[in-house]
C-alpha cells in the first residue's frame, strides 16, 4: 500500500517539470521563477492532499516540490512553495501542526543556503547534490518522531525499519528524477540557443563574407592606381595620400576580419609551441600596456605543442590581451597564465577592468557587438572563430568593477612539455 501511494506521490513532484518542458517549453513564464514557484506550490499542496496517515504522522513527498524549486528555480520560487506548504499545513491542522510548521521552515533552511553556488557545479554533481539535500528533510522527520513519539511505540507499530527505508529510498529516487529531468530542460534550452546563434552567425558571416569579397577588389584597384600616384606626386600631395594610402590598408583589415568571420582560413598548419607564442605576445603588447599605464604579467611555466596556423593563433591571443589591456584602468593588473594537462592547454588572461554583467557576456561574439566606445566586435568575434576552428572553446567569468577573466582551452595534439623537459633538453644541446 505504501509503495502505491509514494510512487503516485512521485508522479506528482514530475509534474511541474513535464508541464514546463513539454506544455510550456517555448512560454516566457516557464522561465518566471515564481511561475516555478507557484507550479511547485501547487504540487506540495497535492501531495498534502494526498498525505499517508501512519502512526500519528502524515508521510508524503511535501518536501521534494521546495527543493526542486529552490536550487533550480532560485531563492524566490523556493520561497514561494514554503509559504504554500505553510498554507496546506496549517488548513490540515492536527495535533501536531506547530511542529509541522517548524519542520517545514527547517526544511527549507539547507536548499536554501546551497541554492546560491548550485549552479557552479557540473550537471551530474547538481544531481547528486539535489539527492544529499534530499536527505536532509528525512533526517528532520525522524528527528521530530523520535522526540515527540517513543521509538518503542513507532517500532511496534511498524514491526521492522522497513518503512522508514521505503520511503527514504523512493524520496531520494524521486528528487533524483526531477532534478534529472530538469538538467535535461536546461540542456536543451542550452542546445537549442547554441543552434540559433549558430545559424545567425553563419548566415551573417557568410553575407558579411560575400560583401566583402565585391567590395575588395575594386577597392585593389583604386589602392593600385593611388601608389602609382604617390611615385609621382610631391608636396602636400604626397601626405594626403600617404593618409588615404594608411586608410584603405584599415579598410583591408576590416574586410579580411570579415572573410576570416566566416571562414578562417589556415594558410599554414604547423606544429606550435603554446608557451613561445604566448611570450611573443606579451613582448608585442606589453608596451602597449605601459602606453595605457597597465601592469602586463606573464606566468608561463608549463609548455605544450598544438597543431594550427600560427599566425591566425598569434593574431587570436592578442585579441584577447588587448582587450583586457583597454578593459583595465590605470595602474591595473592583466596577467596571462597557462596550465597544460595530457589533453588540454588553458591560456588564463585575467584583468582588473571594469568587468562585464551577465548580459553583457552573453552576447560576447555577435557581430557588431562590443563594450568599447570604438569599434566592431569583428576582432573579438573571429578570434572565437579561430579557437573554435581548431576544436577549443573560450569561457567568460567576470564581476563588474572587479574585473574578467578569460579561459582559453585548446585541445593538444601531442604530448605535454614540462618546464623540466625543455630545460634538461637545453642541458644536453
């Protein structure tokens, strides 16, 4: 009997995910916490409503709803399922309602507090994590029986402990199933903004390419017949051209960044010590730093080698470090860092700026988009396009007024060098 009535319970804590997965997937208030909220409340009064008396307690999955909602919808919708079991609670009534009522608001305090790093965790620890919070409210429900129920008349009533493991086990089975059911919507909400993007881009790129490509060659042209003037001219005519000469070669670069958006093209694919290029471009940029009074520092122990173009790689990385330079104030710090492992290589670039909101992260890489007061965004956009060529990928994590930090994960081809590996090398030359 009891199983029957915890496993209908359980289809009763899926419903609110089945319902903002399946019925409202494409809705804005699938994403309103407290449509979460409420969706969840209304779960916990019908497990209520559907409670298991035994042994003077009322045993149902009332918690499972809170904790769904307060690590995966936020503080707000976990908030909100409280106070609708608070409601469903006192409506019950009982001998015991102020105890209930404490537990209740017990209950909440742990999903509470670990709701706030939640979503630092990878989605299979999110999932183990929701099941350990689980238990936390089971412990509450023993607590509160052994203290205010002899243990000698509940045992006797149950004649073993294995109700207690019953519904222990399909609790946390359940909750399990929720929250894997709600890291399967994250995923695909994920998935899905990660195809459109990509579609957007590529359609832009590929425009943006075909402009670019009419639009240089008679730009070629004019450039041609410019410098056969500038031979010949002399005086003021010469500086004039000098300056529409500079100009058109700017215009040269705009347009190659738009023919690399849409399709970088690697000229010469070569094996490339990670650590060298990334000296070069601290060497490059770091007069440009003492130019805008910031501190460049380089921490570069290990070394690993990758297979690409290492022209199109060195023009990526100083992307990244200039933008952290004109990013930070005077006197602030950028430093560049690199760790490899036996797959990976992670270039750190990390700046004292004035950061970046969550917004304003997820929109870096669009076309035309950037925080600076001049510019395209071209220069960030195809550097992303040049790392994701050669199978790496770049995350962005920052505070505003405290700065960005840059992660840059390259894929190596080949072994990893240790510091020790390229002195000892040096030793026997």
């Amino acid at each position: 009997m009891i199983i029957e009535k915890l496993l209908f319970h359980t289809f009763i804590i899926l419903a609110p995910v089945l319902i903002q997965t399946s019925l409202l997937e494409h809705h804005k208030w699938s994403k309103s916490p407290i449509f979460t909220g409420v969706l969840n409340g209304l779960a916990t009064l019908t497990c209520l409503a559907f409670t298991y008396e035994f042994a003077g307690l009322y045993w149902d999955f009332r918690y499972v709803p809170l904790i769904i909602a307060m690590v995966y919808g936020g503080r707000k919708a976990g908030l909100i399922v409280l106070a609708f079991m608070l409601i469903g609670r006192t409506i019950m009534g009982g001998d015991i309602l102020f105890h209930g009522l404490a537990s209740a608001v017990i209950a909440s305090l742990i999903p509470y507090y670990f709701s706030k790093g939640f979503w630092k965790m990878s989605p299979v620890k999110r999932v183990v994590a929701a099941q350990f919070i689980g238990l936390w409210p089971i412990a509450i429900i023993f607590l509160m029986l052994f203290v205010f129920h002899l243990p000698s008349q509940f045992l006797s009533e149950l004649h073993s402990i294995t109700f207690i493991l019953q519904f222990g086990l399909v609790q946390v089975l359940g909750i399990g199933i929720a929250a894997r059911l709600n890291e399967w919507m994250v995923e695909k909400k994920v998935m899905r903004e990660e195809i459109i993007k990509s579609e957007k881009l590529n359609t832009l790129g590929e425009l943006a390419a075909s402009i670019a490509h009419e639009v240089r060659n008679p730009l070629t042209v004019v450039k041609g017949f410019l410098q056969l003037m500038k031979r010949q001219s002399k005086g003021e005519e010469d500086e004039y051209l000098a300056i529409i000469l500079s100009e058109l070669g700017r215009a040269e670069e705009i347009i190659n960044d738009y023919l690399n958006f849409a399709k970088p093209q690697f000229e010469k694919v070569e094996r490339v010590h990670i650590k060298e290029i990334l000296s070069e471009v601290s060497i490059l940029l770091n007069a440009y730093a003492v130019k805008e009074n910031v501190f460049l520092e380089s921490h570069l122990e290990d070394d690993g080698i990758l297979l690409t173009d290492r022209n199109k790689m060195k023009q990526a990385l100083i992307n990244f470090v200039k933008n952290a330079i004109e990013a930070t104030p005077p006197k602030g710090y950028v430093s560049i860092g690199l760790q490899v492992s036996e797959e990976n290589a992670v270039i750190t670039v990390k700046d004292t700026g004035k950061g970046m909101s969550k917004e304003e992260i997820a929109r870096i890489g669009t076309m035309f988009y950037t925080t600076k007061n001049q510019g395209t965004g071209l220069g960030t956009s195809v550097s992303l396009k040049i790392i994701e060529t050669i199978g790496g990928r770049v995350r962005y994590s920052s505070e505003v007024k405290k700065g960005t930090t840059v992660e840059i994960i390259l894929p190596l081809r080949n072994e990893k060098l240790k510091k020790e590996h390229v002195l000892s090398r040096h030793l026997d030359a």
